[in-house]
C-alpha cells in the first residue's frame, strides 16, 4: 500500500493510502495530492539513498509520496 503524507509540527499527518489496483483509493489519493499543490505545498519522492526529486503530479506506483510546505524566507 502506498502512502500520501504532509511533514508537519505534528512530524507527519496520513493524508491518503492507496494501491493502484483501487480505482476509489487512487482518486482519493489524487484529490488528496491536487489539494496540497494548490495550496502551495510541494511534493518528492525518493529516487535513491538520500536523493529525492520534486513531482508534480501523484507517482502510483511509488511507496511513499511526501509534501511540505515551503520553508519561509529567503
């Protein structure tokens, strides 16, 4: 089961888990997605050992999907 999670001061909130063969668990989990990006999160997955890339539209088939909101300043 893959799983949709927002980094937070909580540590980390389960926004959605699905498995690609669940027509209803994938939806939920692509609106869980489009809800975060526009409200101005990012989301990455790992690629690697301590690499990760930004996307920008919900990998089904990866493990573990992470957003966060950006990090103020600059």
């Amino acid at each position: 089961m893959s799983r949709l999670i927002r980094l937070d001061q909580t540590g980390h909130t389960l926004l959605a888990e699905w498995t690609a063969t669940d027509e209803t668990s994938v939806e939920a989990a692509v609106a869980a997605f489009t809800g975060e990006l526009e409200r101005g999160a990012y989301a990455v997955v790992t690629t690697g050992e301590g690499e990760a890339e930004q996307v920008s539209e919900l990998p089904l088939d990866a493990d573990l999907v992470i957003v966060r909101s950006p990090i103020a300043g600059g």
